[in-house]
C-alpha cells in the first residue's frame, strides 16, 4: 500500500485519495483549437521512472496534491498542493 | 511406518488428553500436539489420496509446506477443506476427515486413476479438449459440459461448506518501528537488539508457540524465552502469518484467533486480517527443506528429515522404527543422532563420497548412496538403492520410513512480493535474497545461513541495519557469509528411474512428475511461467514450497543451462492461503457497502414507501396502497401527478455551494450554456462536458445572491462533479476566486409537482405572495420560509413537465416539512410518489437522466444541441465538434412506441432494421415505462441518424435475451405537452 504524505493531514493510505493524473499537462485555454486540447488529453507520456501526477485526498482534506512519484518502485519523493499560492504558504511554513 | 509416542520427549502436555476423530473414527491426543503429529501418534499413515492420481499421501513436513496432509477440518457450516494437518491445532473434540477418496483414503474406488496415468499427464485438459470451444454455442460446449462434472470430481481437493459462514472475521490496524517476521534464534535475537535500543517492535509467528527451529530442541523452554520479550515491551503475534509485503513497509497479517479451540468465546472473531504500517521489515522466515525426486518418492512413511526431528523433540513422535535418511547435505546427522539415540534404526545415505562428519557411530552411512526407488504403496516395504554412479544396480534396504533432505530453500518468498528477485548461489545450491533499497532486512536461514550462532548474530546485525535506516544509529554491523555446513552440498535434484514411466514426484500436491516437466519439455513448454501453467508445478496451496526448485532444476538440465538461466517462478501473495471471510472483515450481508439514507427516509417509510437502492442511496420506489402492485402503484402516483399534485423526496441528488466573486465565470466556463447573464433569483438548467466533449452531468444552478450559488447534481455523479470543481480551482483555474463546498447532506429537498402544487405551497409558506405565477416566474428562486419560520429555498423547475418546485430546507427540518406538504397535499387528493412513477413521468418528457448520459454521448445526441453555446468557450467545446462525435452515423435520443399500442417492450433492446436483426443493430432503448397520460407503452433511446430518418419506418426491438421482437415506431421524445405550457401555468 501506497503510503503519501499529505501536507495538511500527515501520512495516510492510498486509499484515501484518487489518483487523477499527469500534472505537467499544460492545459489549452477553452478557446484554444481541437488539436491543441486533442494533445492535451489524448497524448500522455507512459514514464517509466518518477514522474509528477495529481492526486486528489478525496476522503481527508479534499486537496489536489502533486506528487512525484516512480512508477516503478511506487517511491514518493515530494507531495505539494498543487495551487501554486498554497504551495508557496506550505513551503514557508517548512 | 511403525509410529509411536515416546515418554520422555516433546513439549506437548500429557496431563491434558484431548479427544478427536479421524474419517468419523475416535483417537485421542495431548494439548501441544498438531493433528498431524496426533494422527503420527495413533500411528496412522495414510491420511489424503492425491490430486489426479488418487495415490495414498502421508504427512510430509511439520510446517506450512506441507503438500500431503491435506484434510477437512469440522463439519456442517464449519467444514474447511484443504487444511493442512501440519499446522492445525488439536483441539477437544475437532474432527477431521480424508479428502479425495471415496468411500475413505484408505480404500478408494478412483485410485485406479493411477493406472491410468497417461490420460494424466502434463496438459491433458488442453489437448483433450482442443478445438471445442468451451465458451462458445455449439456442439464442442455439450461434450465439455458432459465430462467436466466427471472430471473435476475425479482430480479435485475437499470441498467448503456452501452454508452461510457463522463466524465472523474482523480487519484490525497497527504501527510499529519495526516488525519482524519470525520468532526463530535470528528473529528473536534481532528483537531483543531492537526492543533495547527502545524501537516500538511486533514480533510475528505463524506458529502458536514461539521459537521457530528451536522447537526441534528438547531443552528449548517457548514460554520462558516469551516471557522475557515481553518484558521488553515487545508485542508477540502467535498464530499469525505475514502472508504479504507491500508498499511502504506495509505488512498484511493473518491472526487466527480461535482455529485451535473447541468451544471458543462468540465474542471473538474467528480470524482477523492486520495491516500493519511499519517503518522497518525484518524478515526471519526460516529455510524450507527439499525432498528428492526418484520413483515412489511420495508413498506414506517418506517425510523431510527436519520435520521427523520435530516430531520427535515437540511432540514426543518418534516418525519410524527402521528408517532411512536420505541426503546430500550435512544438515541430517544430528536428525540421524537423535532418532537413533530415541530407539530407531538409522541408516544415512548420503550422494557424497568425500565428507567428514563426527556422529556418536550409532548408525550407518553409506557414502555416495541414492534413493532409487520405494516398494509399497499404503506404507514403505523397501528402499532401493544405487551407487550415484550407477544407478542401474542396486540394492534393496527394508525399512518404514524414508527422510529426504535435497538442500535448503531460504524463504524469500516475502522479499519476492516486493519484486525482488532472488539470486542463486552455487555453493549452497540454492536461491538467496538480493539486496533491495527498500526497509527490508532478511536475518537468519532465510538469508542462507545454517547454524543458529550465525542465524542469532544476524539478528543483532538486522535489527542495527534498521536502526542504521531509521537514522537511530550509525553503528558498523556485518552479516555471517552465507552457509556454515562443514562439507559443501552436492546438488541432488532427481535420481532418473529407468525401467518405466515413473511416478517420481516434483510437486506432490499437484502431482506433477518428473515425466511432466519432460513432457512440458518437449512439447516446447520451456519458459518457467509456461512450464509452471502447463504442468500447474508449484499452483497448489503451497505454491511449490518444497517442488519449484526440483522442477527448476530439471528444466535447466533438459536445456543444458544452469538454474539461474532458467530462472525463478515469482512468488506473490499470499505466503499461506487466506480465507475469503478475513478478507471481507466485516463488509459482508448488510455492511456489504455503506447506505445512505436521506434525512426524509424514516418519513417516507413511515408513510409506506418501498425503497430501492439508487447508488448507495436508498430512494423511494413507489408507495402502494392496500393491495397495489408496483405497476398498480406507479401508474396511480404518476397519474395523480398531472391531475392534481404529487410530493417526491428528491434529497439523493448532489448540492454544492458555489461561493466567491468569479463564480459566475466559474459557472460559465463548466457549463455548456451561458450562466454569466443569470439574474439573482433564477436557476437554469445546465449541462457540463468532460474535456474530450462527452456529456458528464446534468443539473441546475440557483443564483442565489451576486456571488452565491446553490448547484444540484444528478444522484450517481454528485462525488465525481464535487471532485471536478475541486481540480478545476486548484489546479487549471487557480486565479478564480470562487469556494465550492458540498451541501449535500446539509439540506433536504422534495419535488412538489402537479397543477395542484401552487395551492398547496400557498398553504405552507409564510407568505404566499412570494410565489405567485408573476413573482415566481418559470425557474424562478426565492429564499424565504415555511409555516413556522422555517426558512426554504424554493425554486420553480420542473422535471414531470408539469407546474412544479423544488423545495429545500435544512435536513433538520425534513420531517416538519414533509408533515406540513403531505398535510396539505392530501387536500387536493395529492399523493407521494416514488421513483418508478418520476420515471414514467420524466420519459412521457422525454427528459434524460443516467441511463441515457452513460458517459458516451453527446449534446446532440441527446437532443440538447440548443444548450451548447456558440457565443463563448468552455470545458469541451473545441472537443465536443471533433470528427467522431459529428458524423452523421451517431445515435440520436429519439422517442418509441409499440407499432401495435397492445405490446410491450423492454429496456436494453436493441434497435434494427426490419430484415436485418444482428449485431448491435441501428440503436438501442434505454428507459420503457407505461404512459399513464398516453395508456400504452413507451420509451425512449437512441437511434442512428434520429427521428427524420425513421419517422415513417417500422423498425424492429430486437430483445435476444428475453427471447422477444416487437414492432417499433419512431417518434419525437417530447410525447407529451411538447410545447411546455403545463409547466408556465
Ligand atoms: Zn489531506
């Protein structure tokens, strides 16, 4: 079992959140064309090694997190929230 | 085999007899003893008949590898099958049967299977049944049908109870610095070390004593040892096997909490499944002995040495009269000291020639002597014998029990489950752990090594390499090499029978031989994942414990390779079989999975409502009076409903709290039609798409005030839209100002619905004036109270296509409210009405809910193309216009009718053309019900190319499963009022 550190709540199962996915995804603006949003969602790089995803702490404190993860070894090298004004008050209150 | 109990050996307590029975046939037995080491005791040999072949099996092991003493253990709704006799408990009054045998193991009809060996073999059920395709119509599926009852009766185990288990099982939680998996010399020692250096330790033994090998040793005293860990603070699991590694240091334990008594407490659970979040792992597992593969290896009386000193010192079993040891290793000779010193006649053979060992000379040894063959076949008569050289001469030895030590296997099975793959090592012929970065230590013969000095300094050196990895410490440690064994092993896998086909067993329980890998061999089945499947060698309950290496070995023989080149089969969890109920814990019958219930649903049964599960929510299906039946009830609610008022719960759908200066914007951008220009004190209906343009949910949002907005949410997708707006603020649209928050369980809601409602919501407000036809509009809002200074928020929408409002108060007041609408409801002959009616009502509209919006369709295809905006962006609009979603073949929301207004029809019918019903058809429906207002059968659904293509053409509901085909009319989903007037009355 998955084991992540949520910055509000502290150490917590996987089960606790969902999984929701890539978080270096720029996505378009709406008005942006198909091809772009066709990019957006469709192409997603298969990493094999860390790479950064989101994941929601749906049955805690309900944040978006952004973890880095492997998905080889399952390793969590950092979990952050994913707004960047959060992120910053988290790593000032470090 | 001539067993029997000796006076002055074993731990067991002779001051308490216990009585059992075995095949219905009374014995007796002490406290301490297993069953096999009672069943040893009463000098019984024979105790299961084999898988496929139906040969008598006798106990082979003391432990968990045991792939003979396979039996049933109680009777009734307690009967467990394929318990292994080895490592159950004896208690006052268990019973216990043979398996596979009829009608007994000592007499069965079936064992002719064994001379019908060839019908056995190695993919016998795949050829036999190769070209009849089992799963689909026809012929081929007739014969496997026919045979397989047969089949599977002849090669099967015991077979479970099919009652309802009585007992309960319970899922239990817990931390430690450290937990270690073991409790022989290494474990404890690595324990102790660690308790004292003030680490929180659990120390898990699958055993019920602790001690591991020791237990083999007369003077070894379990409780004293236990006692003084405990003193440590350390918490000791007996009866509890970690049967898997996970993630993070996480541990999945099995505890059986009253598997070994007779009459236990009902307050306990039978077993319970522990998690366990550690920092640190030390695993101290111990090694499983291997047996010898040679012709006959598996006839009663053929044991691993270790476990006949077990039986011996334990148990005060003394496993044979005239044995003799088998071995290619020095790890017998004491084994060989002892039986000999309690009265047996010993005679070691061992494949070695040049090895020096000191025994007190009470036995023989016969250096560079194999096992060849065993004569008997319910008990050993005689062991052939050979020169390793030549083994085409041999000799014949009389003796009733034969000990086989083949080497060593640690039991990395644990660092398996982690993905860490084992390494051979040639010295000790066998597999060692490999190093992983993860906070997991192996100690003691689970890393190779063989003499307990070296397994107890191993501990020590584990328990600091975790305080090294915890950062406690930064002390120096070393392990022992590996081994300790004076002279090497020489490997000895298999002793090639050349007079016939042989039954020279790699996987007893399996009854996999030698001649099968061969045969998987030659047939090209090379691979160690092949080999495994096609043979099923290592797929039994004991996944191969004591077999996989043998088979191992042999293949790397057939292939001229080496065993590492071969490869291991990886080992997963779990270690030992885990039951179904300790899984389940306690999510079984009604705590299968949450309810949810509304703050109403006391109400609506008090009032006679039938519930139906919608989601985990239980909703109202329908509210029958006197004798009515469902169709009698809903047709009678729905009827009510356009002809005066109905009241319906409506709080299962989702609420959310939209708050903060953007959220207009915010409303904007997830919603497919305009939301900016909403005045305060009007909801709209809004549909939300998913970034690929596919439809997600459907719902309205309130404006309640500038920056304040109340949004419903269908019941299914409530968590997943909360969800979504969350991702959506946090992580694409960071710079809006805006706050959900769920409110769901905050407020109730009922539908009050019918030309009627008005009235009987004059009569419960406060002030009436506030929703009158011109102050409240047509999906107007309005904030204000019920009859008692309740405060509400009602708004005017409908979903019945009839005058209607939704009204909302906090669930603290459900039941005040209900009683004041139901009050005045009956006035006007109102009614409850449930969802089956809401049904019909809403499909007479033609209005979609789940069933339709499955997550494949579009705006357009549901007909809803005006709610798509095409003055601004939002979430899926570039996607909702990619090719595929705008061909012309996609299937639009059309309306159905019987062509004969007389028949039926079924939701899930496939749609089709009138001379070509296959396949998936031009369509499907999706919602039927009867037409109250329209007295005949309708539904709605989808349709390639929609109503213009097929308004004038008779198509065919195909339904295959109920065997049924019905005349279809295509029609405009609005069946009723399309033009909407009964809803702005
Ligand atoms: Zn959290």
């Amino acid at each position: 079992m998955i084991r992540i550190n949520c910055p509000y709540c502290g150490e917590r199962d996987h089960s606790e959140f969902s999984y929701g996915g890539d978080a270096t995804i720029k996505y378009p603006s709406l008005d942006s064309s198909e091809k772009e949003w066709t990019k957006a969602i469709f192409f997603r790089k298969n990493i094999k090694g860390f790479q950064l995803e989101t994941w929601h702490h749906t049955n805690g404190c309900r944040m978006w997190l952004e973890i880095e993860r492997s998905t080889v070894t399952h390793e969590i090298r950092s979990v952050k929230p994913c707004h960047p004004d959060l992120k910053k008050v988290v790593e000032n209150n470090k | 085999m001539k067993t029997s109990r000796l006076k002055n050996y074993g731990k067991i307590n002779r001051n308490n007899v216990l009585s059992f029975t075995w095949d219905n046939k009374k014995y007796k037995g002490f406290e301490g003893d297993t069953l096999a080491s009672a069943l040893l005791a009463n000098n019984i040999g024979v105790v299961g008949r084999s898988f496929k072949y139906h040969r008598p099996r006798g106990i082979f092991s003391s432990g968990v590898e045991e792939s003979g003493a396979l039996v049933t253990v109680g009777s009734k709704d307690r009967r467990d099958p394929n318990v292994r006799a080895t490592t159950q408990e004896l208690y006052d009054g268990l019973k216990a049967s043979g398996q596979n045998a009829f009608p007994n193991v000592n007499f069965d009809l079936a064992g002719i299977n064994n001379y019908l060996g060839r019908f056995f073999a190695s993919g016998f059920y795949y050829k036999t049944f190769m070209g009849i395709p089992p799963f689909e119509w026809g012929k081929g599926t007739a014969i496997w049908m026919f045979f397989e009852k047969f089949i599977r009766k002849a090669a099967g185990m015991g077979s479970a109870s099919t009652l309802p288990d009585p007992d309960s099982y319970e899922h239990a939680h817990d931390f430690c610095d450290v937990i270690i998996v073991g409790s022989g010399p290494s474990g404890i020692a690595a324990a102790i070390e660690a308790a004292e250096k003030k680490l929180d330790v659990i120390l898990v033994e699958q055993d019920s004593i602790i001690g591991g090998d020791q237990l083999s040793e007369n003077e070894f005293d379990s409780s004293h040892i236990e006692n003084q860990i405990k003193n440590l603070g350390i918490k000791v699991m007996t009866r509890t096997t970690a049967f898997g590694l996970y993630d993070n240091c996480v541990v999945g334990l099995l505890e059986r909490v009253t598997d070994h008594l007779s009459l236990p407490d009902k307050t306990l659970p039978r077993q319970r499944f522990w998690t366990i979040r550690a920092k640190h792992i030390i695993v101290g597992a111990g090694a499983i002995e291997r047996h010898i593969a040679f012709n006959n290896n598996d006839i009663p009386g053929v044991m691993t040495v270790n476990a006949s000193k077990h039986y011996l010192n334990r148990y005060g079993v003394l496993t044979g009269k005239k044995i003799v040891i088998t071995t290619n290793n020095d790890s017998v000779y004491e084994t060989a000291e002892l039986l000999s010193e309690a009265g047996a006649n010993v005679t070691v053979l061992d494949s070695r020639t040049n090895f020096e060992i000191e025994t007190n000379k009470t036995f023989e040894i016969r250096r560079g002597y194999v096992p060849y063959n065993i004569n008997g076949s319910k008990k050993i008569d005689s062991l052939d014998i050979s020169k390793s050289e030549n083994i085409n001469k041999y000799e014949t030895i009389n003796c009733d029990q034969v000990l086989l030590s083949g080497g060593w296997s640690p039991a990395v099975h644990l660092l398996s489950h982690r993905g860490v793959k084992p390494k051979w090592d040639y010295e000790n012929a066998c597999f060692l752990p490999s190093d992983t970065k993860e906070n997991i230590t192996m100690i003691g013969s689970s890393r190779g090594l063989w003499n307990k000095n070296d397994c107890i300094a191993s501990g020590v050196a584990g328990a600091t390499d975790a305080l090294n990895r915890l950062g406690i410490s930064k002390t120096n440690y070393f392990f022992p090499k590996p081994g300790g064994w004076k002279n090497p092993i020489k490997p000895l896998y298999e002793v090639k029978y050349n007079k016939s086909r042989s039954k020279s067993f790699v996987d007893y329980q399996h009854d996999v031989t030698s001649d099968d890998v061969r045969l998987a061999h030659r047939e090209g089945f090379i691979s160690v994942e092949h080999l495994k499947r096609y043979t099923t060698l290592g797929m039994a309950n004991d996944q191969g414990k004591m077999g996989n290496i043998i088979g191992l070995s042999l293949m790397a023989d057939l292939l001229n390779k080496e065993i590492p080149e071969v490869g291991t089969t990886v080992f997963r969890p779990p270690y030992t079989p885990v039951s179904i109920g300790a899984l389940s814990g306690r999510n079984v019958g009604k705590h299968f999975r949450p309810l949810r219930v509304t703050p109403i649903h006391q109400w609506n049964t008090d009032h006679g409502a039938k519930m139906i599960e919608v989601g985990l929510y239980q909703r109202p299906w329908y509210y029958p009076k006197e004798n009515e039946t469902l169709s009698d009830s809903y047709i009678r609610e729905a009827t009510t409903v356009r002809k005066t008022v109905g009241i319906c719960d409506v709080t299962s759908l989702g609420k959310i709290a939209i708050q903060g200066p953007d959220s207009s914007e915010f409303l904007n951008r997830i919603y497919s039609n305009g939301f900016s220009k909403l005045q305060v004190g009007k909801a709209r209906y809004g549909i939300m798409l998913r970034d690929d343009g596919i439809v997600m949910d459907d719902g309205t949002s309130w404006r309640l005030a500038e920056n304040e907005y109340f949004m419903t949410t269908s019941t299914g997708e409530a968590a997943k839209v909360m969800s979504w707006l969350e991702e959506l603020l946090q992580t694409r649209w960071t710079n809006l100002n805006v706050n959900v928050t769920s409110v769901s369980e905050q407020w109730a809601g009922v539908s009050v619905a019918g030309p009627k409602s008005r009235e009987v919501l004059n009569n419960c407000v406060d002030d009436s004036s506030v929703i009158t036809n011109n102050n409240l509009l047509f999906m107007g809002v309005a904030s204000t109270f019920l009859k008692g200074k309740i405060p509400c928020r009602i708004a005017r929408i409908s979903f019945s296509g009839e005058l209607a409002f939704e009204v909302y108060v906090k669930s603290d007041f459900a039941n005040t409210m209900m009683d004041l609408l139901w009050e005045n409801a009956k006035k006007y002959d109102g009614c409850l009405y449930g969802l089956e009616a809401l049904g019909a009502l809403r499909v007479e509209k033609g209005h979609v809910t789940a069933a339709e919006l499955d997550g494949r369709v579009t705006i357009d295809d549901a007909g809803l193309s005006k709610m798509a905006s095409t003055k601004k962006s939002y979430i899926g609009s570039a996607m909702r216009k990619r090719g595929v979603l705008k061909n012309n073949d996609r299937e639009i929301l059309v309306g159905f009718f019987p062509a004969n207004l007389k028949e039926t029809f079924n939701a899930g019918t496939i749609v089709c053309e009138k001379n070509n019903i296959k396949g998936q058809g031009i369509g499907r429906i999706t919602s039927v019900t009867y037409s109250p207002e329209l007295r005949h059968w309708i539904g709605i659904g989808f349709v390639k190319g929609g109503l213009d293509k097929w308004k004038d053409t008779t198509l065919v509901g195909a339904d295959p499963v109920r065997n049924k085909q019905t005349n279809l009319k295509v029609v405009s989903p609005h069946m009723i009022d399309p033009k909407g007037e009964r809803m702005y009355a």
